[in-house]
C-alpha cells in the first residue's frame, strides 16, 4: 500500500510526497518493463499520484501524456481525486541504457524533442489543457518547467525509482508548491533543501512519505495536513468496452469475427482482456 502525505509550512508552502513502490511494481507486472521502461513511467505515475491529490473532487480525472521522441515512446499516466492511477508507455521492453555514474539513462530513453501535455478534468465545459515542452526527458523536472511556464506556478519537484533487476524496491516523489505569500527568505532556504534531495529513490527506501518530509523539511516544522492511501486501479468496465466496439459498426465487428472467429479487445491499462464472438456481438447490436 501506497501512502501519500501533505504538509503545509507557515501558511505559504505546501508539500507533498508518496512512496510509490507498490504503483511501480504493479506497473512493472502488468506491462513486463525493461528497468529503464520501469524508471520512467515510474517516475510519472509517481507525479500523477501528487497531481490528483490537489484535486477537491474524487471524480476529477487528469491525464498526462510525455512524448520526446525517444525510444520508449509516449508515455501515458492518468489520475483522479481519489487516489488511483494508472499508466503506460508505448515501448515496455525498449533497451536500457546505463550512464557513467552508474544511472539509469532515462533522458535518452524518453528524449526530449517534444512536450508533455496535462489534460484535467474537473467537472467544467470543457478540459483545461496545458503543454509545456520537455527540457530533459528525465520526467522531474520536466513537471517543474510545466507548472512554471503553463501554470505559472513556482515550484520543486524530484522522483526517483529504484530498480533490483526487474522489481522495483523503492520509490517515492516530492512536491513542493510555493504561494505567493511565501517570504523570500524561507523561499531561499526550501531551495537549498531541494537541491539537496539527491537519490531520491533511496530516500524512500525503509522510509515512509512523512518521515521524508520531516527528513528534509523538519527544521522548517511542517504540519501534517493529510495522509491517504494511492494506488495503481483501472477504472475499464465491460460498459466502456462496449461502446469502443460498437463504434466499429456492426458491419465490421462482423468481418472481424468471421476473419478472427471472435473480437478482442486489451486494456492498455491493465491488460484485461475483454472478447466478443458473434452471439456476444449480435447482442451488443440488438440483433
């Protein structure tokens, strides 16, 4: 079980963090990712988690697209107010690179020639959208530049996945939003703190979110505002599912069944499988 907790200092900063372990193996199972795969939607559903935490409703919905033209390809995560996410990415199994320092090279994997996209939910006419491009592909501070250009919001991001082979045994992010209240001086000293906050992946090893946020934030004493379990949940249904194959038409649903012998359909998701024979799609097209 994954936990996510908040905090809030003198009124004007709020901080978030999750220990994502158990998002990132289940992602890792249901998608069988090569460990450089793993680092970096890791690292997203990671961000997502904090993201649908700021939401006020539990059935508000984002969802995050990052596409630099590595490859990996594009990387999808989705999030809403209640605490689930989910994710994937368009090449699970792509090689992985390793640099000098002994680091996963996630920046070459992803790239960085192209944006990533934050399309939210939140109950109105229409979606908000906002694009920002990526400045490094390695996913933390790709978020960071988004808030800063897109939402014009100040603020601190870090990530980090740890990987044994294919299993992931750590995981964790920090969120650090600045208002506009906050004074300049304790402005300054939050920043020489994130700076600080390397290997994040190993700061969550043994440890849970609050302890990392009173780790690295305690001399500033924080308040603990909320703490909440996150979790990686697939929100398809049969109903859904439905409608993507009655969009085929019954004409073609039928070519493909008599081609196949039946129609399937796989959750990108989480890899359920939903199948439809001929009598199953006569039913769906009331004949």
């Amino acid at each position: 079980m994954s936990i996510l907790t908040k905090a809030i200092i003198q009124n004007s900063v709020i901080i978030s963090a999750v220990e994502s372990k158990d998002i990132v193996n289940r992602a890792i199972k249901i998608h069988n990712l090569s460990p450089v795969a793993a680092a970096a939607l890791g690292r997203a559903l990671t961000m997502a988690a904090l993201m649908g935490k700021e939401f006020k409703n539990k059935e508000d919905y984002l969802t995050v697209t990052i596409d630099g033209g590595g490859p990996l390809g594009k990387i999808t995560v989705c999030a809403d107010g209640d605490g689930h996410v989910k994710g994937d990415v368009d090449n699970p199994v792509v090689e992985t690179v390793v640099k000098p320092d002994g680091h996963l090279d996630v920046g070459m994997a992803v790239g960085c020639d192209g944006q990533l996209t934050v399309i939210k939910d939140i109950g109105l006419k229409q979606p908000y959208v906002g694009t920002s491009k990526l400045v490094s592909g390695e996913i933390a501070s790709d978020f960071a530049y988004y808030y800063a250009t897109s939402e014009q919001q100040p603020c601190g991001v870090t990530l980090g996945v740890g990987l044994n082979k294919k299993r992931c045994t750590s995981a964790g992010g920090v969120f650090v939003q600045v208002m506009p209240s906050c004074p300049d001086e304790l402005l300054s000293q939050l920043e020489t703190v994130m700076y600080a906050m390397d290997e994040m992946s190993y700061q969550f090893d043994g440890s849970t979110a609050e302890e990392v946020i009173m780790r690295f934030f305690g001399r500033f004493n924080p308040v603990i505002t909320e703490s909440s379990t996150v979790s990686y949940k697939c929100n398809c249904n049969k109903r859904k599912i439905n409608r993507v194959v009655r969009s085929l038409g019954k004409s073609e649903a039928d070519s493909i069944v008599a081609e196949m012998g039946q129609i399937e359909v796989c959750c990108h998701f989480c890899g359920k499988k939903y199948v439809y024979d001929q009598e199953a799609v006569n039913k769906l097209f009331g004949k």
